[in-house]
C-alpha cells in the first residue's frame, strides 16, 4: 500500500486527474458510448501516470541534488527501479486500451505518449522543450474523435486550440522551478526565453487557443451567448497577464491568471458549439 500511494504521488496526480476528466469530458462532447468513454478516459489515464512517474524517475538524480523532499523518489518511499516498472506497465496498459478503441486512437495516442516520453527522457533541457506540449496537446482532441465510430480526426480549430493550450500549460509550469532547473542544468525553451517574455507568451497563447475555439463557434453558426461569455473570460485573463508581465516579474499571480485562464480554454473547448471532427 505504501509503494502504491509512493507511485501515485509520483504520478504528477493533480495533472494526471485533470487531463483525465479533460479527456472524459471531451467524449461526451463527441458524443462518444458510454463504453467507449470510459474507455478513453481509463486509457488516458494510463497514459498520464507513465509520463509523471517516467518523468520522476528519470529526474530523480536532479531532484535530490535541489532537496524536492515533496517527491517521493527523494524520500526514499519508492526505488527507481520500481518507478520504471509501474511506469512501463502503465505505459503498455494505455497502448491496450488504446487498442480496443481503434487503429487511430492507437496510433495518435502512442505519438502523443511518444512526444510525451521524450520530453521528459531528453527534450526538456533543449530548445525544442515546448515542442511535445503542442504536439501531445495538439493531438488530444483528437483521441475522443478517433474512439467513436466512425474514427474522425478533430476539426482544424480543435487541433489549434489543443496545441495552444500545451504551450501554455509548458511555458507556466516551469515558471516555478526556473532556479532549481538552472542548478541541474535544465535550459529548456522557458528558461532560454527568461520569465518575463514566458509569461507572456504563454497569456498570447491562452489568447489563441480561445481564437481558435471561437472560430470553430462562428464558422458552425453556433456562437451563441456561452460562447462568447468564454471567450470573453479567457481574452481578459489571457490580457491581465500580458499587462502584468510588462509592469512587473512573474510572480505568484501571473502562474494563477494564466493557469485560470488555461482551465477556462478547456472549459471552453469542451463546451464549443462548433463541428468537432474535421
């Protein structure tokens, strides 16, 4: 029970929760079985304890060297060797499920676990750090569209406003850990671009992703009243934070607007009136 709740930690829960109920809800909006939605989100959520406990595992060395004394690789609840193993079986677990719901659900969601798997193995300490974000993100739409029948890739508008969304989600969670990723040696495109400027881009991003949503709205003749009152929120979230940046350093405010303004794009995204395949 203890290694147990040692991997959960490890998982990265609170993300691995939300990009689940994310994945959940964006079934229902495909209009997804019940069978097929719970599914998808039990694949997913393989999917995203592989990626946080491959992510801890792999930065185990680093984390000791700077005292996250929060990770429970570091206190020693859980070897490496175990992380590894749990994070494999769930990798292989997410694959299988994946599996059952079709060919392309297979083979998008394996690129994204991909994408995902090398940011934490290698990308993360490049320029190139953002890039699984926008591509993992990219493609998530697109795993509920793929597990219906028939399979469709999401619309064009989805597949931005995904990409979008990683961006912003990449560019805010390192703005916490800038210092410590310097002591270890971590230049990922954030820390190469400084907290300032990555702050802002990340609030520019929010600001396209809810662009694309509310495109895809408009384009189906569908933006109504909830729609635009979303937009609207993640425009003046997505603007307070560029504003602020500019007047003064990222602080704790900033990571709360964008993550706020992150969170309402997804709300945004599952909620859109417009054509969700393609």
């Amino acid at each position: 029970m203890i290694t147990l709740r040692a991997l959960w930690g490890a998982s990265h829960p609170g993300p691995s929760v939300v990009v689940t109920v994310l994945a959940l809800a964006l079934g229902v909006a495909a209009g997804l079985d019940v069978w097929r939605v719970a599914l998808l989100a039990a694949a997913v959520l393989c999917g995203q304890l592989s990626v946080g406990i491959s992510n801890d595992a792999i930065d185990a060395d680093r984390d000791r060297a700077v005292g996250r004394d929060d990770k429970p690789l570091v206190r020693g609840e859980v070897t490496t060797r175990t992380a590894w193993i749990a994070a494999l079986i769930a990798l292989g677990a997410a694959l299988v499920l994946s599996a059952f719901l079709g060919l392309g659900m297979l083979i998008a969601h394996a690129v994204a676990l991909v994408s995902a798997w090398g940011y934490n193995a290698w990308l993360k300490s490049t320029a190139l750090s953002i890039v699984p974000f926008i591509v993992s993100f990219g493609i998530f739409p697109s795993l509920a569209t793929l597990s219906a029948d028939p399979p469709a890739l999401a619309a064009a508008w989805a597949w931005v406003a995904g990409g979008a969304l990683g961006a912003a989600v990449h560019l805010t969670n390192v703005l916490p850990d800038l210092d410590d990723d310097r002591r270890t040696g971590v230049r990922g495109f954030a820390h190469r671009l400084g907290a300032r400027p990555a702050a802002a881009l990340a609030g520019v991003a929010v600001l396209l992703g809810a662009g694309a949503v509310f495109w895809g709205a408009v384009d189906a003749g569908a933006a109504g009243v909830l729609a635009w009152v979303l937009f609207a929120a993640v425009a003046a979230l997505a603007l307070a934070t560029v504003v602020r940046v500019l007047v003064r350093p990222p602080d704790r405010v900033v990571f709360r607007l964008v993550m706020a303004a992150a969170l309402l794009l997804a709300v945004q995204l599952v909620t859109s009136p417009g054509a969700f395949t393609a």
